[in-house]
C-alpha cells in the first residue's frame, strides 16, 4: 500500500484505505443494536476493549465510516458524527464545560449557537462573555486563564467576516483554553483549522458535507483526548445519527470535492458582478480584494466558498420583494446544497435577537443571503438581476 498522503478529493471519495475486497459502497447497517456470544464478551465490548458496537445510540458501523473518512479530511484523530449541527455543539459544550466555567464566543454567530448559549447554557451557571469578531485573539490574550473555551466562526454566518484562525488558535493554547471553530461555511475543502491549531472543529453537515439539502447532521472533531469528554456527552445526550442518514452523509461527501470548485467558482463570480451594481450597498465575499479581511482569508483558505450576502438600497418590504421575486434562487433557509437558495436573515436565521445584536453582527433588513449552488453562473446571475429590477418598478 503507498505511503504518499491523499488529497483532499481523494479522500472525500475513498477514505485512507484502500478497498481490496467486499461492497465498493459501505452498507448501511440499520439497527439499533448487535449480538453477542455470551456476556463477557457483551462486557468487554461495553467497556470498550474490543471496539465493537453495542448499541447504535453509542456507535454504528456506517456512522464510524463517515467519521474515519472526515478524520482523513481534517487530519483530526477523533470525529463523531451526530443528529444535528446544534447536536454537536451542544454534546461539545455540555461535555466541556460546567458550572462556573466561562465561554468566549465571537459576537457574529449562528442565531441558533445563539440563542443555545443565551437559553440553555448560560442558564447551567455558564458565563458566556462576547466580543467583536475581530478581537478574539487579542481578547483571549489579555485574559489570563479566564476561559475554559472559545468559540468562533469562520467565515461567520451571514456576514462572511473572517477571524485569523492560527492567531485564535494560538493565544488559546498560551491560555490553556479550549478553542472550538464552527467551519460549515468553509468545509474541510475550502479550509482545515486543525492543522493550524484548533482543538475543536465542527460542521452542520446538513450543509456543504451533505450537499444536497436531504438530511440533517453535524459534526465534531478533534484529539481523541478531547473528544472523550464529547462522545460521553453525546452518548447520554442522545443525539444521535441514523444510520440511513450517515449513509446519505457518506455519499455527499464522495463529490464535495468537485461541488465545492463549482460552488466558489459560481459564488466569485456573482460577487465581482454584483459589486459593480450601484443598486447594491455592500457585497460581503472574503474572495473580494475589498473584503475587510482578504488578505487573512487568502492566507488560510484555499477557496472562499459558496456563501455570500448582499446589502440591498432598499427597506424590508423591497428586500422582501427581491427575494420572492427568485425563480431559481430557491425562498428557503439552510445552505451548502446543489440548488441556490436565498433568505432574509432578520427574518429567518437571526429572528428575534435584538436589533442592537443585528447591528454588532452588521446584519439589517436589507442584507440577504445568498447560498450560492451548482448551476450555471449567468442564469444565477440573470435571475438576481431580474429581482433588482421588480424592486425598483
């Protein structure tokens, strides 16, 4: 067997391994538990001298596939693959974190982790302190061992900011603090945040992973040392992936290499296009020579991705307009699928958080994101303009 390291679109369709015998498709082992011989060997196993699966809440089979191949993506020891994006925030968190700990978290998150850390964590004696995205790194510097974990995203959800994540990664590791990145909007193709140094990486998988808006998942990676805590919490939290689902997750990430190309491709384009029409106030793109934060993103991305937003001339009965107006810029929410989709994130992924926090996350009315799909650029493009022009007739 060769010794020579795979590359990234490599490993999305075959793994490290190489398959000499048997199904050139992983099965999907549908069950909820497995037999045992006798008792003993039904206790080893429990005690996990054996590695095999008991019981598929603790560990499947077609799950543990998925897992060894995101490994070989991230360069990560550890991964588990969960029923959810929040899922695995959550076992992470809950398995890290306890009462009178603290958490640093960037200001411009999901609404979701949001409304997570602000509902239920910070109700379990968790102090959750924020700061602006651009101050992570300096914040955790100057905070002596302040923090058991720091939390982040790169590129941020739905403003495309970007956050040095070697510097993060550092400063975190002089502090002795847990770093954890969420990388949906990047994925394992587009940037690896382990191999510049952060413990925890996690992805909603429902998105780029899975590619093809049919499943939900999440994933979360890291040292086997850290993932122990994780893993027990997840067992007991109970969030588990089917294993028809880690099949589908599987088989979405056998062509995330390719999508992806076609994804930042399609994406760079609309955003040098749109950046040039006076009825569009900002385009925020980290592929842009003119995003804020180009040159941190040139150095640690190796593509900017599918994702971008747009800041509308407009208030939200005309953004409203433009978005429904969208023929093949589906009306939805969620992102990272084939198909382009379009929503309005004050009213659907950040409602219900105080303007002020839109305001720190320079989200208003008038922003729209836009998840960028497969499908031919100028059509793409065609059919924006044509929601431009309905909100000016």
């Amino acid at each position: 067997m060769s010794t020579r390291k795979r590359q990234p679109s490599t490993l999305c369709v075959q793994g490290e391994h190489t398959q000499t015998s048997g199904p050139a498709v992983v099965p999907i082992v549908q069950t909820s538990t497995f037999v045992f011989e006798n008792q003993q060997q039904l206790l080893d196993s429990v005690q996990g001298k054996t590695g095999k699966d008991v019981y598929t809440r603790w560990s499947n089979p077609t799950t543990k596939n998925v897992e060894e191949k995101l490994n070989a993506l991230e360069g990560t020891e550890d991964t588990h693959v969960l029923a959810s994006g929040m899922a695995a925030i959550s076992s992470a968190i809950m398995g890290l974190v306890k009462s009178g700990d603290r958490i640093l978290s960037s200001d411009s998150i999901y609404g979701g982790t949001l409304h997570l850390f602000n509902k239920i964590i910070s109700q379990s004696g968790v102090q959750i302190d924020y700061v602006d995205t651009a101050e992570v790194a300096d914040r955790l510097a100057d905070s002596g061992s302040t923090y058991k974990l720091c939390f982040f995203e790169t590129p941020t959800n739905p403003t495309l900011k970007i956050v040095d994540i070697k510097a993060v990664a550092d400063a975190a590791r002089a502090k002795g603090t847990i770093s954890m990145i969420d990388s949906t909007f990047g994925s394992p193709i587009n940037q690896r945040p382990y191999e510049l140094g952060i413990d925890l990486v996690m992805h909603s998988a429902t998105k780029y992973l899975g590619g093809h808006s049919d499943i939900i998942a999440g994933t979360i990676s890291g040292s086997k040392e850290i993932m122990a805590d994780v893993r027990s919490a997840a067992k007991l939290l109970g969030g588990t992936m089917d294993p028809f689902a880690s099949f589908l997750l599987d088989r979405g990430i056998k062509t995330l290499g390719v999508r992806m190309e076609k994804h930042n491709f399609n994406a760079k384009y609309l955003a040098e296009k749109l950046s040039n029409d006076s009825r569009i106030l900002r385009v925020h793109y980290p592929g842009l020579s003119s995003h804020p934060q180009h040159d941190v993103a040139r150095k640690q991305m190796d593509g900017f991705g599918g994702m971008m937003s747009i800041d509308l001339d407009s208030d939200l009965t005309g953004t409203s307009k433009f978005v429904d107006s969208l023929e093949i810029f589906l009306n939805a929410v969620s992102l990272g699928g084939v198909e382009s989709l379009a929503s309005i994130p004050a009213l659907s992924t950040h409602y219900g958080l105080e303007e002020s926090a839109l305001n720190e996350m320079d989200i208003s009315k008038s922003t729209v994101r836009l998840s960028i799909g497969i499908e031919d650029a100028v059509d793409l493009l065609n059919d924006l303009m044509t929601g431009l022009d309905v909100i000016g007739s």
